[in-house]
C-alpha cells in the first residue's frame, strides 16, 4: 500500500512539476480549486519554515518508530495495513521531496468561503486520512475493551 502510494504522489508531483513554473496558478474550479504549484520548506501550515534538514530526520525517524514498533512482526488485520501504509506513503512522499528539492511540492489550493486554505498535496492528504483513521480505530478499541469489560463483571 506506502508503495502505490508514493508512486501516485510522485507521479502527481513530477507531472506538475515539468508542466508548470513554481507560483504558477491554473484555476480548475473558478473560485474554489485551483493546482498552485508550490515549494513549502516546512511542515503542516509551514511550521518550522527552512528546517528541511530537521524535517528529513524527523520523517527517517518516525517512519522507523512506525515500522519497528507498530508494524515489524505484529499480525496486523487489513484495516491497520491500510491505515500504516497509507501513512507511511504520505510521510515517505513528502520525504523524497525533502531529500530531492529540499521542499515539499504542494499544488492542490481551495479557497472556501472567502477562506484560502494553505496549499497542500497527496501526501498530506494520505497523512491526515490515515491519522483520522488510527484515531477512529483506537477510539473504537476502547469502546470494545470497556464493553466487553462490563459483560465480564455482570457475568
């Protein structure tokens, strides 16, 4: 799953990124969506700004602490494979355009309601649906343990 994963990405952004200059704008809904070809240096929002070299080590080990401890020799049901592989592709996405161009490629720009949100990409996406999904299934594991432990006690 990371692997198709960063493949689409890194199709998507190479694509972009000999079809239009950086900053450049193409409007796809007037208004609301646009591909905005551009470099982000930092993370989410553009926090820590020019701290690529940071955010590169920061990707290496977190991908590490996912691998090693949430995933090498665990017996992970389709839901929790999907789920780390999606986020391990995002953050691997991101981390070769790290390594690559020194910033993240983002392009997708919608603007909601006067409301211009910062520019993002695949890989964000794939990051944020796969967080929201390990929130949802630990929200829900809980639910099941504490379930499960008021029928043990009325038994």
């Amino acid at each position: 799953m990371a692997l198709i994963c960063v493949i689409v990405d890194q199709v998507i952004k190479n694509f972009l990124c000999f079809s239009m200059n950086m900053g450049e704008s193409v409007s796809i809904i007037d208004g609301f969506f646009s591909l905005t070809l551009i470099g982000n240096t930092g993370a989410a929002f553009s926090l820590f700004s020019s701290g690529t070299i940071f955010l590169i080590i920061v990707s290496i080990v977190v991908l590490n602490v996912i691998y090693f401890w949430l995933i090498k020799d665990k017996n992970l049901n389709m839901f929790e494979e999907i789920t780390y592989g999606l986020l391990m592709g995002g953050i691997t996405g991101n981390l070769i355009d790290r390594v690559w161009h020194m910033q993240v490629i983002d392009y997708l720009d919608f603007n909601l309601l006067g409301y211009s949100f910062p520019v993002f990409n695949l890989a964000d996406i794939l990051i944020v649906i796969s967080l929201l999904m390990i929130v949802i299934y630990t929200l829900k594991g809980d639910k099941n343990e504490n379930s499960g432990k008021r029928r043990k006690r009325s038994a």
